[in-house]
C-alpha cells in the first residue's frame, strides 16, 4: 500500500483523523479485540464501591467515562485501584456508607455516571452531593431520573426546573414506589433499582419494552433480592440489600465491535474476527439489523462468562439491503444507531429507523449530525423527528466532516470513510477515547498499516 490509509494529526489536545481509499481499492483483515464493556465497566465499579468486601474487575474498560465513575466514587471513600485492564481490586465501604464528598462530584462527558449515580446519592440519609459534567452532559435531560426519585422522597435541585446538571441532592430515607417509565431506558431502570436498595420494602420499574439489563445480572451477583417479569417488562427489588463483593469479567462492548461489523461488511473483500464480545440478547439488536440487512455474519465460540453470554463474531463482506428499524429493537441498539446509518448508506434501497428520538438528547443529536455529516459526503440522508430515511447506493466522495465531540459519530464517520473517494478529514476525532481509546490504532491495524 503507497500510503498510509489512516493518518491522526494531532494539534494541542485536538485529534485530526484522515482516511485516504486507496486507489487501488482496500480490504479490511485480521483479529479484533474490542474495549471492555461501557455499561458493564460503570456497574462493576460502582456496586464494588457500594458492596462490602473486595471487588475485582477483570477486563475494565479505559475509556474517560469509567475514570469519572471511579473518580467519583474514589471521592466518596471508596478504595479503588489504579485503573487496567488486567486487574482492577475495588475496596467496598458498604451500603449507605458513602460518604460526604469535599469538593463537587464530576461525571464528565458520562450520562450513565451521573443518572445512576443519583439514585445512590439521593438514598443516603442526612448527606448532600454536588454533581455536575461537562458541557455536552449538562445539557442533556435529567428529569426522566429526577421525577421517580423525588416520587420516592428525594430531594434534589437543578437548572431548568431541576432538570439540568449541576445538581444538588439532599440525601433522604427513600420510600418504594412502583414507576411506569414512559421510556425504555436501562439508565432510568438502573437509576431506581440502585435507590431501592436502601429503601424498606419493593421498589419496581415496569418500561415498555425491554432495555438492556446488566444492572438485574450484575445486582443478582453481588447478592441483591431482584424479581423479572419478563412478560410486562418488570424488574422488583426489595430492600434494604445486603451487596457483597465480587469478582467480574468484564466482556467486549459490542457497542464497539458494531463498528468492526460494518466495516467488514461494507468493505469489499473484507473479512475480520471480533474476539471476547458480550452477546447479552438486550444488546444485539444490532446483530439482528445486519443479519435482515444481509449481513455475512456468525457467532463462534459461543460461551457464558460471570453470568454474560460471550462469543467471537466473523464477519465477511457482503452485498447490503436495505430494511426497516423500528419499535422493540430500539432499546436493544439504540447506541449502535450511528455506525447502523452508515451501513443503511452502502445498502440497496430506503432504510427507514424510526422511534428513536432518544437519540436528539444523546453526546450529540445524534440524527441532525449523522444526517449533515454523511450527507456532506454525498450520501442521501433525510432527517425524520425521531430517526432517519438512508436511500443507499451513492457513492460517497471524502470531505471535511465534525464529530460534534461524540464519540459514536467519530468513529461512524471514520468507518463510512473507507468506503468514500479520496481523502475524509474527520475533526475532533479525539472524542473517540470516551468509549474506544485505541480506536485509530485498531483501524489502521485492520487496513494492513503498522501503527
């Protein structure tokens, strides 16, 4: 290969990603090991904080969001070691022990940290907690976990009505209360469940549909009295708990294998192994997507890991169609939504995603960027009120385009760049680290480049 197809120029602390098709065309090989699991890695750090005795976590992701979880559990007395992805030991201080922090909590760019966080601080009696994020967080809604908490006598103040960062939380005595959430949402769901711990008695969130449970395996292991009602959707704890701490490994996100996925499958002669990732059934909604989209994809070595199902997934290059994405499957990929467009683009026909105005109040909205950034490139992208319409089959020619500071379109956009002519320039690709550290590196590995 000439050149180098993937190059990071990096100025201060902004990153530059560049990808240049080859002329002679590219295909995409090799073995894969994504980044630990983002939802998995946040869990275990903070039930080892809350639990008593020893937690270790195998596995953890390195991503900036993990690091605030860990730095606002470290300021609220809980012992945690240096961050690795070998062995990570967590010294529990115990349910209700958290203690009162000396500065103000940060979440940084991390919803997870903060909406989950809030049930924990708002259920410690007599203690109050400052937290706040970056800008992109505390523009993103907090109501959806404020409004259960105050039914169940939190008391909590905020921007907007107490409905933006920063916030502030006067620990309570927490009652239980049975919240029908008018959204799937597993940050909503984990949020209550967490608060309930502490509380006398059963606390239950019935959704809509079904969203992604790791908060019900991962309470289940540590020791907490958890009830599923699979069939409304329904998830019981009863409190106050006794957690005790454990040791957790943590699988590959698919999150981020999603983007390897795509890649293979819309890069001609491409095929790649996705190594270690976690197949929990409420996150692979986006395995069933490809597979309608006809997708060249397999599960192998398919095993049970500390309770999360894990396989290895092969995935080959193959002519796309395109399909519908809507309803129940929306919870289960809403993440994966991003890099989904990306491969609707090289698809034959109108993809249409609906049902997924979650996605305006994400890093970024999500569906006004992913619809000007890949249009910028020439695809033919309409934007809806919650999703998108994708005509595929246009060739995509490499331009400028912005990652807004989200890491999912970042890496989304790198992805549809090995398939457009010529050069894309993608700035502030540096927001990739969130969830994805070695993100560049991992490409240019598949594209036959030693970094």
């Amino acid at each position: 290969m000439s050149d180098a197809v993937v190059t990071l120029e990096i100025t201060g602390d902004q990153q530059c990603l560049l990808v240049r098709k080859p002329f002679e065309g590219l295909s995409l090989t090799g073995r894969i090991r994504v980044p630990g699991d983002k939802s998995i890695s946040h869990r275990a750090l903070m039930l080892g904080a809350i639990a008593s005795g020893e937690t270790q976590i195998q596995g953890l992701l390195l991503g900036e969001d993990p690091r605030s979880t860990a730095a606002c559990f470290q300021a609220m007395g809980a012992e945690i070691s240096q961050l690795n992805t070998e062995l990570v030991t967590v010294r529990g201080i115990g349910l209700g022990q958290l203690q009162e922090p000396n500065d103000i909590l940060n979440a940084g760019n991390s919803g997870t940290t903060l909406r989950l966080m809030l049930g924990l601080l708002a259920s410690h009696p007599g203690r109050f907690f400052t937290v706040t994020g970056d800008s992109s967080l505390r523009s993103r809604p907090m109501s959806r976990v404020v409004n259960p908490l105050q039914q169940m006598g939190a008391q909590i103040w905020g921007r907007k009505n107490n409905s933006l960062a920063p916030l502030a939380i006067q620990g309570q005595q927490l009652k239980p209360i049975h919240y029908h959430s008018p959204i799937a949402s597993a940050q909503v769901k984990s949020c209550i469940l967490l608060a309930g711990l502490m509380t006398e008695g059963q606390t239950t969130v019935t959704e809509p549909a079904l969203s992604r449970d790791h908060s019900e395996r991962m309470l289940k292991a540590f020791g907490a009295e958890l009830s599923i009602d699979p069939e409304t959707h329904s998830v019981t704890v009863t409190g106050p708990a006794k957690l005790q701490g454990q040791t957790v490994i943590v699988p590959g996100d698919i999150s981020s294998a999603a983007f390897w996925l795509v890649a293979g499958a819309i890069v001609p002669g491409s095929e790649l192994l996705i190594e270690n990732v976690g197949v929990n059934p409420t996150r692979t909604g986006v395995l069933e997507v490809l597979e309608m989209m006809g997708a060249d994809i397999s599960l192998e070595n398919q095993r049970e890991v500390a309770g999360e199902p894990v396989a290895d997934l092969r995935v080959r290059y193959s002519q796309l169609k395109a399909c519908q994405i809507a309803g129940d499957v929306i919870p289960r990929l809403i993440d994966e939504i991003p890099i989904l467009a990306v491969a609707a683009v090289f698809a034959s026909g109108t993809t249409t995603i609906r049902d997924a105005e979650e996605l305006r109040v994400k890093e970024s909205d999500r569906i006004a960027v992913m619809a000007s950034e890949l249009n910028r490139m020439g695809a033919k992208v309409t934007e809806l009120p919650d999703g998108l319409e994708i005509t595929g089959g246009t060739p995509l020619t490499g331009t400028e385009v912005d990652s807004y500071t989200d890491h999912r379109i970042a890496m989304s956009l790198a992805i549809a760049a090995l398939n457009a002519t010529g050069t894309t320039t993608i700035n502030r690709a540096e927001a990739a680290a969130v969830s994805y550290p070695d993100f560049t590196r991992t490409l240019q590995q598949i594209c036959g480049q030693t970094a």
